[in-house]
C-alpha cells in the first residue's frame, strides 16, 4: 500500500512539471507612414523628360494618371502587359525609389 501512494506521488509530482506556463511576451509593431500629397494633373502636363525616361524604360508602358506633389515629384501609374505599378520620377525624368 505504500508502494502504491509512493508511485502515484512521484507520478503526480512529474506530470505538474509540465503544466507550468511558458512567459508570454507581446511584441508591439509600430508603422509609420509618410506620405506626400500628391494632386492629379493631365497627362499632357507631364514634363517632356519624364515621358522620354518612361518611354525608354518600359518601351511597352502606357501611362493612365499622373500625379503631382509641391516638391515637383511625379506619380505615374503605368500599365505594361497586363500589370498595373506606379512610378516616381523627379522633374528632371529621374526615378525615385518609394
């Protein structure tokens, strides 16, 4: 009878060393957006240079809207194939990475 009331302590004893909880630890992501107004101008607004760097770069680009920001920054939503994308150029026609 002891033998049983020692094995069942032993028994109960190990299995409450895996019931414990781990610590929880919360991971808080912030995200930060800049983003600069841009206004939609007319395709025919967009400056000479930047037609020409489009026209270079993606020979089978077709330009939809174009956008304008008060730095003189250029938003080009261009359609190549069938995928839509949009690119940021300078006045000047060179691109800028977003």
């Amino acid at each position: 009878m002891k033998n049983l009331f020692l094995s069942a302590a032993i028994v109960l004893g190990s299995l409450t060393s895996f019931a414990t909880t781990s610590p929880v630890s919360n991971t808080i992501v912030k995200t930060i957006s800049v983003q600069d107004e841009y206004t939609e101008i007319k395709l025919e607004e967009v400056p000479s240079a930047i037609t020409d760097a489009l026209k270079k770069a993606y020979p089978d680009g077709v330009l939809s809207k174009a956008y304008k920001n008060a730095k003189s920054e250029y938003k080009l939503d261009v359609t190549v194939g069938d995928k839509v994308g949009s690119l940021y150029a300078n006045a000047d026609g060179t691109w800028i990475k977003k």
